[in-house]
C-alpha cells in the first residue's frame, strides 16, 4: 500500500491518513493495526485494515562519533545541524554525540558547542546529551582511542568536564585505581555510567556495577574475553539483571552468534548502538575520528595498524540484521527505541500512542525503513539504502 501524500507546510493535507501498516509498536510490544495520523499528530493505533510492515518511534542511537562526513569532536553549530538532519532522515530521533579520548581543551571546547546549541528543528535529530567515552580507560583495552590521550581517574578533571556540557554518558574502566570515586560521583548527579574499555576481572565489574554502574559500553568490544573460569566484564554484565547491554550489531564488531546469545541472555536489556564515526552513510575512504585518522575498506573502519575504528553504517542497518538473526520483532525494536529511551528517562521513545506527534518510522516486514515521518510529513530519504 502507498504511503499517504503529504503537505508541505508541517501537517497532513486534508483528513486523517492511514500509514497502510499491519501493526505499530505501543508499550514494548506489537500491536496489530493500521496507524492513521492528522495534523501532525498520531490520531488513533489498532485499526481495522490490511496493511504491511510496523509503525515505530523514531530510533535512538547512544553512540554517535559522526555521521555523513561530520566528525562530532571538531564540529561547529552547522555541522552539528547537519548531523542531525542526516540521522533523522536515517530514522534516528535523537542521539548522544559521542566524544573519544582527546585532548581536554578539545573536550571541553566540543562540550560548549554543543551546550550552545539551538533545539533541534522537527527535521533534526535531538541531542539528550554527550557521552564521554573516555578518557578514564584502561590502555590495554584502548581500542581506536589514542593511548596518549588516556587519564587516570581524576575527579577535578570529571568535574571539569562535567561542567563544561550537557555530559549524560560516562564510558569508565571500574578496575583502574579511584574509578569507583568517579562512578560514585557520575550517579549522585543523575550521569549514565556504562563499564568499558576495560580489562576488568569479574570482582572489577561488580564494585562497578554496586558504584553505580548501569551499562555496558559495546559488549564484547575493548574488553576482556569471556573464559570458563574468568567471565570478565562481558560475562557479569549478561549476568547482572540490572545492567544494561549496550551491542553494536552490524556484522563487523560482533559475530552473529555472540549477538543471539547476548539477547537470550539478557531478555529485555539489550539495546543497539551504531558507534557511528563520519564515515557512515558516505562509503570508502579517509575519515576522521576525533583526533586519530581512520580508512574505511570494504564498509569496515580501521585505523593504520588494523583495529577497529567505530562503525560505518546506519544504525537501522543492525536492526534490520537482527530479523535476519531471528530476533523476535519487538525484541528488536525495542532494543532501538524503549531500551536506550528507559536507559535516559525518555518515556516517548517507549512506544506509538495516540496524540503523540507523528515523528515516527515506517519498518517492512523485514525491519527495514519504508519511510520517515517528521510531524507527520514524510522526510526524503537517499533513493538506496545500505544493508549489511
């Protein structure tokens, strides 16, 4: 069924319009219906009809280093603007900017900017904060951060950078000595703290977890392996109920077996992250992350010496392989939208309900984007889309 056509000047033209869909998620689950929406607004969910594919909340994504040629670290307004359109157009609805281990001028001169910015427009993506994923990590576990750029845990540089922007994420190694004092502040002040980058033991994890940690930043990447006898920082995590599991599921960082087994071990927690850098949605070349130089071959991001160097696509790209792993379809979606949304307090994400704007995205019954609603008009998407 085609989608309705729509107006030019923020709503939809005439009478409520039907999205042609045979469910939408409300609540965490999956409920049958068409969606119709008026004015902008999402008028009524569970109506009669046949129809095909899955009305969704705009996606959010907790790990956004760049995306269609921006760098986050180096961007100024415009270029964070730009950000934001191509996401949204990408089914993102909001996103933290991601900021890698770099210089602390260059830190907090990024965390001004984006404390200064605008509100997003309807065709933006909004920002819920700044995840600082790093610098307080442990260097054997560094990944693409720069070694040099490495701090031990310092509470007058946290605060310091705290102070300097809208910071909601903290990416912190529990085992590197007065790691738990920065846990321990980061929660008394509202701040996310995700356990990564780090070679911590299971006894590590735990008095990061009981600090106040509540995720973990991209399993089974920058982290010890899990061993029979040594579960390391993965292995807790799946363990701990409360934790939430944070994947990057694109085919490249995480096989497909380790990404099944992290949703069957952890029913309800896992949530999908792109680690996007400004490579994605651009292709092969030379890019930038943050202060390191990045090639992107063959879809895969990697610095000079070969380690992986964030993702090159979409997040909608991992969501749509998910159903080709035979995750169930709400388990999916909400490891896009309700998990990451609970994750930062944001009960729109949770689910479609009537009254809510019209910013939604239209899945096939593949999981793959049909089309993007902003206020109830339809965003112009590029005419092909990339599939892992």
């Amino acid at each position: 069924m085609a989608l309705p056509t729509f107006s030019v000047d923020g709503g939809l033209a005439g009478p409520a319009k039907r999205l042609g869909v045979a469910a939408a998620f409300v609540d965490g689950a999956l409920v049958d219906g068409d969606v119709s929406v008026r004015g902008g607004e999402i008028e009524a969910v569970g109506l009669a009809g046949k129809g095909s594919g899955v009305a969704i909340p705009g996606l959010l994504d907790a790990q956004v280093n760049g995306y269609a040629g921006v760098d986050v670290l180096a961007a100024d307004h415009d270029r964070l603007r730009a950000i934001g359109a191509a996401l949204r157009r990408d089914g993102i609805s909001a996103y933290q900017p991601t900021l890698i281990s770099a210089p602390e001028h260059d830190l907090i001169a990024a965390l001004r900017r984006i404390a200064s910015m605008p509100d997003a427009s309807g065709e933006e993506a909004s920002i819920v904060g700044v995840h600082l994923e790093g610098p307080f990590l442990a260097p054997e576990r560094a990944g693409a951060h720069p070694v040099e750029h490495l701090r031990a845990p310092d509470v007058v540089l946290l605060q310091r950078l705290l102070d300097a922007g809208p910071v909601s994420m903290v990416t912190i190694a529990p085992e590197l000595p007065g790691a738990l004092e920065l846990i321990e502040l980061c929660a008394a002040r509202g701040i996310v703290v995700s356990l990564g980058h780090s070679q911590a033991g299971a006894e590590d994890a735990r008095r990061g977890f009981a600090a106040g940690a509540t995720a973990v930043t991209h399993l089974f990447n920058a982290m010890a392996p899990v061993r029979a006898r040594a579960p390391g920082l993965a292995g807790t995590a799946l363990a701990n109920r409360d934790c939430m599991i944070q994947l990057i599921a694109d085919g490249v960082h995480v096989a497909d077996e380790l990404v099944r087994v992290a949703f069957a071990a952890a029913p309800g927690r896992c949530s999908l992250v792109s680690d996007a850098i400004a490579a994605a949605t651009l292709g092969d070349g030379d890019y930038r992350l943050g202060p390191v130089e990045v090639e992107v071959r063959d879809g895969v991001a990697r610095l000079p010496d070969g380690t992986l160097a964030g993702g090159a696509m979409p997040l909608a790209t991992s969501l749509a392989r998910l159903h080709r792993l035979g995750v169930a379809p709400a388990d999916a979606i909400a490891a896009v939208t309700a998990r990451p949304a609970r994750l930062f307090g944001r009960r729109r994400s949770a689910g479609l309900q009537a009254g809510d704007p019209a910013d939604l995205v239209v899945l096939d019954d593949e999981l793959r984007i049909r089309a993007v609603l902003a206020r109830g008009c339809e965003l112009e998407r590029p005419a092909a889309e990339v599939l892992a």
